[in-house]
C-alpha cells in the first residue's frame, strides 16, 4: 500500500480595498491595509494621509486630495497630500504607486497654510511610481529627499505657489520635482 500526499501551496494575494465603500478617510483604509494591498479611491474630496507600507493607491474619477486639519504637516503648519515617512535611510513606503488623483493646493500663501503645500512628500522613499495624477497650486509637486529610482511620468502640475518669507513666513516653493 503507498499513501498519497498532497501538498498544496498557499500564496497570500493582495488584496484590493475601497474607499469610501470600505473606508471613510483615506488614511483609515491605509491603517487597515497589508503591504502589497491596493486602495482604490472612488470620486471625491479626502484628506491626506500618511503611508506606512508599499501600496499601490489608485484614484478612479479623479478623487481630489485636499488640505485638512487631520494632514501630515511639514514644520507643524504645511500640509502633505500624501507623506511617505522614513529614518536612517530607509522608508516602509517604498515600492509604492500614486496615480490618478487630483492635489489641490489652490490658495496656499503665508497667511493661509490651510490648503496643500505638498502633494507627495517622501523621505528615503525608493522605488516609488508617481502617474497620472494633477497637481493645482501647491508649493511643491512631488518631493522625494534621500530616495532613489522613482518613476515620476504623466502628471500635470500647474499654479505652483512660491511662499516670499513675508512676516516671518515660510520662505521657498514653485518647485515641480
């Protein structure tokens, strides 16, 4: 007699979250997603958020990220579209895609930080794909420090703002990538 063994190999898929069917906010389908996960986000307005693992975040009708009390901020007042955080040159975001979303920064100035400043700010971020999307008024597009191999291809970036130093202000801006 021989006995039969079947071995069967499980391989995790990612898994494709929406938003705001599953999820209110962006940064909470985020939160709930696994490393690889993609985020579709259908039209409509949401706050920024933070990236915490390589997701590929896909806009559909051209869902519009705006400035928000709850946004990553730069230096506590300038607020992040999408922030891709990391230390000692490493990033848990890298191997991320953007594409299909609209930042809207319109309005931002040194007597009004309440709009985006940045659409895409990333530290030590590699690896990151960055398409399709638009970009309308911010004081920087897409900023990548210490990050290597980003594709960053089909985006229109327009209005960029430059902030004067005015009243002790902020100074700096009108920077595409």
């Amino acid at each position: 007699a021989f006995a039969l063994v079947s071995v069967v190999a499980t391989t995790a898929l990612a898994a494709v979250v929406h938003v705001p069917q599953q999820f209110a906010s962006l940064q909470s389908a985020i939160d709930a997603a696994a490393a690889g996960d993609t985020i579709v986000v259908s039209q409509g307005r949401y706050c920024g958020a933070t990236v915490t693992k390589p997701l590929t975040l896909i806009g559909r009708g051209r869902p519009t990220i705006i400035g928000c009390d709850t946004n990553p901020t730069l230096v506590s007042a300038l607020r992040i579209g999408l922030y891709l955080d990391g230390a000692n040159g490493k990033s848990p975001a890298s191997g991320t895609t953007i594409a299909g979303f609209d930042f809207d920064g319109a309005g931002i100035s040194n007597s009004d930080t309440s709009p985006l400043a940045f659409a895409v700010f990333a530290r030590f971020a590699s690896d990151v794909v960055v398409t399709d999307n638009r970009v309308h008024g911010t004081i920087q597009a897409f900023t990548n420090v210490a990050g290597d191999r980003w594709l960053v291809t089909d985006n229109r970036i327009s209005g960029l703002t430059l902030l004067d130093c005015s009243a002790g202000g902020f100074c700096g801006g009108g920077d595409a990538i």
